[in-house]
C-alpha cells in the first residue's frame, strides 16, 4: 500500500472497488439464474476477476481489500493500524450497499422479478435458504476466508519475489472458494457482500447475516494471527496494529493519531516561521530545542583591524568554554 495514498483516496478506492465486486458478482449470478439458470463457474469467475483487476487498479492506493475481513486479517497480521480499519470497513459498506440497492432497482427491470421469490444474490443457509446446516455453515464460511486471507497475507509478504503477481493469486483464491462453496452458502467469505445485498432481499436473510458477518470475521482472525506465527514478518509490523494494545495518550507513547499531528506541526513551523536566533544559537522548530549555530570561518589576523585575538572554534572547543542556550 502506498504511503502518499490520502485518506480521501483510500476511502475512495475502497468505495468503488467494493462496489464493483458486489455489483459484478452479485450481478453474474442474478442474470445467469434469470437467462439460462444459474452459472456456477461464471459467478466464481466474476467474482474472482472483479478482485483480480480491483487490487491491480486500487492496491497501490489502499491495498485494496474490499472486505472488512480482510483488514480485520490485516490489522491483526501487522499490516495496518487498527485505527485505520473503521475507516476501512465504513468505506466497504458504502460501496457494498450502494451495489445492492442498484441491484435491487435493476432486476426490476425483468417484468414480473420477485425478490422475495428470485432472490437477490443474498447468502442463506438452513431450511430458509439452501438447507445447509448452520454448524456446517458457520464452519465452512470460517475456514474459507482463513484460507482465503492466509493467501492475501503470503502473497503480499514482502519477502515475496513476484509481488506483481499477487492480484492475480488472490483473485484465483476467491474463485476457487467459491467454487468450493456456492451451494452451500451462496459464499460470503465478506461481511459487506452479505450486507449489501442481504439487506434488501427480505427478512430472512436479514435475520441470517449475524452468521456472514461472524464467521469470515472469525477466519480472519485465526489467518491474521497464526500467519506471523508460523511465518513471521517479512518487515516490522505496522506500528498499532496486531495484538498489542498501543499506549493510551497521556501515559507513555504517544497515539499515531498525536505522532502524525507532532510530525505536520513541527514540519509546518519549521518552513513557514521565521527564525529564532539569540546569541550564537538557533531554535529548532522541528526538534523543539536550541542548537548552536554553525561558527563562521575569521578572516586571517593582518586582514583585520582589530588587533584582539580571534578565538577559533576548535580552541573554544578545547578551552572547555561553551556558549550557553537563551533563558
């Protein structure tokens, strides 16, 4: 992830490259199940490609993922700050529901569509959805985004040698689940695909998105967390992410919030502000102290009018006399 992204880019990135995977995604399996019947390689497929060209066109922006389980993984792998994942998750929502609810207008479109009846590309289980028991579902969708978050961490580890390569790996990996899992579960492996859609396909899958929100978080978890364990870490984790809770402010380090703000405000002083300068020394904004001006070089004795002996800085230096910083 590239570090000169603005908030307002990622924000940006993550709004519509969650948006296209839901939309395309969703979209596939909607119009193949109302054209020819529904098309299990052609969803998988969707899905996978709309990653594979997301994390291609948005990676070097917000590292694209698309996914609240993917930066719950992240933060817990020591790739991001967890101070960055509501920013990340509130952005996937927008992008996921924006989809469905575009969706929701556009089947519309098919005289006489019931949502109710056709569904909406919504994740179901039990005897409600596709009759697949709840255990076996929460399990399934568990060890699914496990998977599928452990590839996302490997292939973007920084001792990888084909870093170039690591949308295509994860996009394949998104297929290959679903392919493994669409008659089970629709495939979640992605809280805000599951809301995105789910929320305006009726009242059962309402009631069922606790299940496609707990399940892929929870795989997340055991991904971001046994990944630096078995593996370790390819750099030095992100300062604020991973299991160690920072310092509150006020009581030892600082919070990257008040590390960033020091940082800009010293930085903007130090260009802007005139200088302080009192006898001999400067004030270093930047650093909040006083340093000693650099001596300027005196002329040779028969040059100078003055008949006192100059004093070089080497000889002040050996003489133990140093100037004193301003009161």
């Amino acid at each position: 992830m590239a570090e000169t992204s603005s908030t307002r880019e990622k924000i940006a990135a993550e709004v519509i490259g969650t948006f296209v995977l839901v939309f395309f995604g969703c979209g596939t399996a909607i119009m193949t199940s109302v054209s020819t019947g529904f098309d299990y390689v052609a969803t998988a497929l969707a899905f996978g490609l709309t990653v594979l060209v997301g994390a291609y066109a948005f990676g070097r922006v917000s590292g694209a993922h698309f996914n609240p389980a993917v930066s719950v993984g992240a933060a817990l792998g020591g790739r991001m700050a967890w101070h960055q994942v509501p920013l990340y998750v509130g952005s996937q929502l927008v992008g996921a529901l924006t989809a469905g609810l575009l969706l929701f207008i556009l089947v519309h479109g098919f005289d006489g569509y019931d949502v109710g009846t056709s569904g909406l590309a919504q994740n179901s289980f039990g005897e409600d959805g596709t009759g697949y028991a709840v255990w076996a579902a929460f399990l399934l969708e568990l060890l699914l985004t496990a998977v599928f978050v452990w590839v996302i961490l490997a292939v973007t580890d920084s001792r990888n040698e084909h870093p170039a390569l690591a949308p295509a790996a994860i996009g394949l990996a998104l297929a290959m689940v679903h392919l493994a899992s669409i008659g089970a579960t629709g495939t979640s492996v992605n809280p805000a695909r599951s809301i995105g859609v789910g929320v305006f396909a009726g009242s059962t899958p309402v009631i069922q998105l606790w299940l496609f929100i707990l399940a892929p978080l929870a795989g997340a978890a055991i991904a971001g967390i046994t990944y630096p364990a078995l593996f370790g870490h390819g750099s030095d984790p992100v300062p604020g992410s991973g299991l160690r809770r920072p310092a509150a402010p006020g009581y030892g380090a600082p919070d990257q919030f008040q590390q960033e703000w020091n940082q800009e405000a010293a930085a903007t002083a130090a260009a802007t502000l005139e200088p302080i300068i009192q006898d001999g020394w400067q004030w270093d904004y930047a650093a909040q102290e006083w340093k000693l001006l650099e001596q300027t070089p005196q002329p040779p004795a028969e040059e100078t009018t003055s008949t006192a002996t100059a004093v070089t800085p080497a000889e002040d230096e050996d003489s133990g006399a140093h100037p004193t910083p301003p009161q």
